[in-house]
C-alpha cells in the first residue's frame, strides 16, 4: 500500500533521514583505524564521560598557585593577578609529576610552553615492523594528550611553538613482542630548536622503551585550568633517562569468579599501560565458571560459562592480546589446575570420557575446598591430561605466549581426592601430595608437547606444599619452574624458594591482594583476608634486599584482584590507585626507610596527579583523601 506523504510528514521523515546519515557518519569517522593495519585493536571506552568545564572568566576564580620552597601554596587571586592553575604550579615546582618515577637522570626546565595537540608531528625513520607498532603508540600518545583537554575551543588559543614534533628512534625494529630479557629503557630530551619547534627526541632499544618514552612524554604535558580559558602545556625542556628495576611487573585479574565483558580488560590495559606495568596474568577459570571459549575443547565454555553469552570468544582473546602487546603489556593466560578448576568440566562421563573433575560443587564445601563451589581435576583419569593438551594447544595458540606460561597449582585441596579415591576403591594410602606431583609432571610434558617439544623458557606456578621441601626438588626444575610466591610476607617461604634455586615472582597475600578488606561474603568460613590494603602498604611493600644475587631470581612482582566481590561495577575503583602504587614499586623500586616507614609528601602528590591523570583517561580510579588536600600539597600528611 502506497500513500502521498503530507509536508510535514515529509519533512520529518528526511529529518530522520538526514539524523541517520550523520550519526552514521560520526560512526563510520571513529571507527577509522588510526593506523593502517592496526585496525583491530579498537576500543569503545564507555567510562570515558567527558566533562567539559564552563569556562570561567577571571573574577570567577578564586584560587592561583605559587611554588613556594619546592611546594604549591594555594592562594587566593586578587582581581588582577595572573592566575596559575595547580597544574602548571605542581609541573614546575621541585617535583616531577611522573609516574612511575623515572630510575635515571632527570632534569626538568622551569619555563612551559602553551602548544595545541594539532601541532604534534611524528618524525621517525624507524622500519618495519616497529613502524607500525610506533604508529599506533604515537595514536594513543596523542590521544591520552587530547583527553586531558576540557575546553573544545581550546586551540583557538596562540601557541607558543611553531610545531611539536615527537623524533623517534629505535635501534632494533625488529622486536615487537616483549621478552623478560627485552630492553624497556628509554631516553626523552625535549628541547626548542631554531625554527621555534618544540622537539621531543626519543631514543630506545626498542619499540617498548619507545612506548614508555611516550608515556612519560604525555605525563609532561597538562591541562593548565582555568588559564586563558584552559590550554595545554608542557615544558619547555626535559630530559629523562629510564629503566625499569625488574623485568616482570605484573597484574592479575580474575574472571571466572566474575565476568566482566571483555571492555572492562581493555580499561585495565589502558592502566597498566599509564603506569608501565608490562603483564597482564589473566587468571581466566576457576571452580565457580569457565568463561574461555577454546576451539579445541569447546565444552568447557559450554558448561562452565554463566550464560551462553558470557564468554571470552577467541577473536576477543586474539584482539586483547594484541592490544596489550601494542601497550607494551603481554597476556598470560592462567586455566587454574587441579584445584580451582570444577564447573566447565562435568562433561566427561557423556562423552565416555569419565569424570574429569572431582567434587564438583559437594557439600559441605568446607571438607573439600577453601570456597565454594569445590572442584578438583581428577588426577587418576588418564583423559584429563589429553584434554590438558588441547588447552594448553589453545592457549598457546590464542596468545602467541610462549617463553612465561602459568600452570596455576595453587591451594589443592587432597581430602577431596582421598574421599573420591576411597569411593572408587582406590588405595588412598599414598602420600596423595605424590599424586599431585605426578599429575604436575604428566601436565608439563603435555604442555611440552603442546608446545611442539619443548618446555616454555619460564612455567610459572603458585606456591604451594608441592614447592616445598621434599616435594619442589623432585618435582620443579629450578631451570624452567618460576614460583608465584602469595604466602604471607612474614613467611619463610619466598626466602627458601630462593635459597632452593628458584625465581620467583612475589605477590604476597598481605600487601598485593587488592581483593582484601571487603567482609566476608559468606556464612561460613573465617573472612580470608581483611584487611584492606592500603595504597602505603602496597607501595611499601619491598619484599627484597639489596643482595644482588637474591634480587636476580626476584623476576618481579604481581598485584592480584581476585573477583569474589567485583565485577566491572568496581573493577576501576578496586584497581586504581593501588595497582599504580604498585607499579611504581616495580618500576623505580624507592628506597623504603625501614624504621619509620613513612611515604614521603613527594609521593603523595604525584600519585594525587597520576589519579587524576588516570581519571583523564576513562578509569574511574578512586579518590586518595579530600579535594582540599589535593589543592594543599603537603597540608594533609
Ligand atoms: C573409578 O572406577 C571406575 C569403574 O571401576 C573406573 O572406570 C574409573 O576409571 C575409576 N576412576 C578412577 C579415577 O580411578
Ligand atoms: C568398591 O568395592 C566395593 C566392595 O568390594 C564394591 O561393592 C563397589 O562396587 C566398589 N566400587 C567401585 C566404584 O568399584
Ligand atoms: C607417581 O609416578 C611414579 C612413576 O610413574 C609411580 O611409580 C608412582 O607410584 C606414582 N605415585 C603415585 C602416588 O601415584
Ligand atoms: C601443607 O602441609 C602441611 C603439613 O603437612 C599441612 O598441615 C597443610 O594443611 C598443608 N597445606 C595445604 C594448603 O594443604
């Protein structure tokens, strides 16, 4: 049925029309790849709300910044008076505003510039495949640089330079996958030239201290507030030289407890990236689900996801590892075993391949594991280790990771293989801690195998009875077994793994578990670890000694956020600040003095900065004390 449209139907309709067309122009506009090529990594950043500030004139404002003895004092702005944002007064006053703090010379001018981010130009000879990796950090550089802007008019505004050109080059452009033996160093000057162009010269190894330099390069540039309406700036002179202390800095999150759509991954990256943390150890599976579609063993997503739809799917694992590689970030996949590991796995016995896990959701859980649901791979089932293989196939396969592989291990629970032993006549009378290692030994050849034959460089595990005297010695290879050590700080156990041989990567439970200090989330069951951690004890933290010898088997650190009680509704605010305290730790590793144990005021406003920053950039990173003490350096300690 046709009909004769009347004027105004018309007129609405070819509004609609022409509404349609330019949202799918804006569309079609930011989803233009920023490099060509890297189209894959995009990224939809739904925290990202910007507010743009009303501008102000000056008899609005009440407050300027006056660097004061190394300290921005806030004061109040006479009518005439020129007006200093805190911004511009915190950049120029003592401190550096960077984090984490550069390991090498710094040497910062006195004097800022007012620039407009259309300015930026990258001039780099660098071939491929660094090019394109350089291409896209330059993207992201640029863009963290426009999200600080909160006036859109703002380059209306005169610059003071001709052009910001940002001169990058790296020796080796080869290297775009990070290695623990991967060069992150980077060296920055910044200075004007002849032509009155503000020059950023980076030089790096590679790629990845490249991308560091440009961090540290857009952590020199501010918002300047309520100055002229708002500008950017930065400073007229820099130089930074910079090297990370230890080569694993680690972060782990958990989505098995918890799913969080794949976004919520990418916001961590993002903050790792800001802070320079360089593993993202994604601890996917655990005894409540398994949210992992894998191509080779599809039935642990099918029955062990929360909802068909609350899957990681492998084109999603493939986009995120490459996201991460390009943020300097590479992912480390962990499938728990044989403990944490029950819900994704009750397949085996209709598919003949009989029980595969053991336990699984029994109750009373409190018998057979330390939270519910219980679950246990069944260590007497010779399919498990096949089905093992195809996993271990995937993963390596999904993401391209194969000198660090974790194989979890931790927290096995040997009553409930003694109760399913008994039931199915099977002596029980063994140490069932041998079992366990049998079952680890027969994994690392399957993983071995999977691996086309050979061993990954460093098979991470966390630790456990089984990396303990006599167990560690007969079952992990001090060579190519690497120990996640989260027992108490207090405890002998990463000192003895070290003395045994091992490295280790540190996590302790009493300073890195940003999960903590939330209650108990059950009836039963003492609360497992009140309370909160602090962002000055995790910053704190400094679980090594000067002895060189002990600090080379120390890879690094891990903060970890188990899931039980978040998901994306507070994944940011559980993460950030803390995990950037962390980051600074195993980043700069700043001297701690032992016998006061206090942070100095120095620390305390950078980190006020870099909350903000990370703010600037879509996380919704937790405030650290009042506002006033933000516009009171040093007032608040
Ligand atoms: C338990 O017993 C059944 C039947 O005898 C057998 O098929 C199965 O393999 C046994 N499981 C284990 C783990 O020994
Ligand atoms: C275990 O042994 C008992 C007694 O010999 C027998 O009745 C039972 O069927 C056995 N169970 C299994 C699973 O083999
Ligand atoms: C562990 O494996 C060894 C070698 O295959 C075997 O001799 C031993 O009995 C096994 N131990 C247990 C407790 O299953
Ligand atoms: C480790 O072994 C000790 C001593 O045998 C035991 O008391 C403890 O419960 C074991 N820890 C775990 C987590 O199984």
């Amino acid at each position: 049925m046709t009909r004769m449209m009347s004027a105004s139907e018309l007129r609405r309709y070819l509004l609609a029309l022409f509404m349609l067309g330019g949202i799918l122009l804006c569309y079609l506009f930011w989803n233009q790849p920023s490099t060509p090529g890297m189209g894959a990594s995009s990224y939809t950043n739904n925290n990202a709300q910007k507010v743009y500030i009303p501008y102000l004139t000056k008899s609005d404002l009440r407050w300027s910044w006056e660097c004061e003895g190394q300290r921005c004092v806030r004061k109040e702005v006479g009518k005439d008076d020129r007006h200093t944002s805190l911004a511009t007064c915190s950049m120029l006053c003592g401190s550096t505003q960077l984090w984490p703090q550069p390991t090498g010379p710094v040497t910062l001018g006195s004097r800022s510039v007012v620039f407009n981010h259309q300015q930026f130009q990258l001039d780099t000879m660098v071939s491929e495949p660094a090019r394109s990796f350089i291409m896209y950090s330059f993207a992201a550089f640029n863009s963290n640089v426009v999200n600080l802007v909160q006036n859109v008019d703002y380059t209306k505004s005169k610059s003071d330079i001709r052009k910001f050109v940002v001169k990058i080059s790296v020796f080796d452009a080869k290297v775009v996958r990070l290695l623990l033996t991967t060069d992150e160093s980077y060296k920055l000057v910044v200075r004007p030239n002849e032509d009155n162009d503000l020059v950023a010269m980076i030089t790096a190894q590679n790629v990845f201290g490249a991308r560091h330099a440009l961090e540290s390069l857009s952590q020199l540039i501010w918002w300047a507030e309520f100055e002229n309406g708002g500008m950017l700036k930065t400073l007229r002179g820099a130089s930074v030289q910079d090297a990370p202390k230890f080569p694993y800095r680690g972060l782990m999150v958990d989505t098995a407890r918890n799913f969080m759509p794949v976004d919520n991954l990418k916001r961590v990256l993002v903050g790792m990236a800001a802070n320079k943390l360089n593993v993202f150890h994604w601890h996917v599976s655990d005894s409540q689900s398994f949210p992992l579609e894998l191509p080779n063993v599809p039935q642990l997503a099918k029955y062990g996801s929360y909802r068909p739809d609350l899957v990681y799917t492998v084109e999603q694992v493939k986009e995120l590892v490459e996201f991460a590689n390009l943020r300097g970030i590479r992912v480390v996949i962990e499938v728990d075993m044989p403990a944490h590991a029950g819900n994704g796995w009750t397949w085996g016995p209709s598919e003949g391949l009989g029980d595969l896990a053991v336990c699984v959701n029994l109750q009373p859980w409190s018998l057979y594991c330390g939270e519910p649901p219980c679950g246990q791979l069944n260590p007497d089932n010779p399919n498990v280790y096949d089905v093992l293989e195809k996993i271990f196939k995937d993963l390596l396969e999904m993401t391209g990771e194969s000198e660090i592989f974790h194989m979890g291990g931790d927290e096995v629970n040997l009553e409930c293989w003694a109760q399913y032993r008994n039931r199915n006549n099977t002596s029980s009378y063994v140490d069932l801690n041998e079992v366990w290692g049998n079952f680890t030994k027969e994994a690392l050849k399957r993983l071995e195998k999977a691996n086309g034959g050979k061993r990954p460089k460093h098979v991470v595990v966390w630790s456990s009875n089984l990396t303990k005297r006599p167990y560690s010695v007969k079952y992990f290879d001090k060579n190519s077994i690497v120990v996640q050590s989260w027992g108490g700080s207090e405890w002998t156990e990463t000192p003895e793994l070290v003395a045994g041989g091992y490295n280790v990567i540190i996590s302790h439970v009493d300073a890195w578990y940003l999960d903590c200090g939330y209650g108990r989330w059950r009836e039963h069951g003492e609360a497992a670890c009140d309370p909160y951690r602090t962002w000055q004890t995790v910053y704190r933290h400094q679980p090594w000694n000067s002895d060189v010898y002990y600090r080379k088997q120390v890879l690094g650190g891990e903060a970890c956020l188990w899931t039980e009680q978040v998901d994306e509704k507070s994944l940011d605010t559980r993460l950030w600040p803390r995990a950037a305290a962390f980051a600074e730790r195993v980043w700069s590793d700043p001297p701690v003095d032992r016998s006061s144990m206090s942070i100095n005021e120095d620390v305390y406003t950078r980190l006020s900065t870099h909350r903000d920053r990370l703010i600037s950039r879509g996380l919704a990173a937790e405030a650290l004390w009042p506002q006033w003490c933000s516009q009171n350096p040093g007032m608040c300690l």
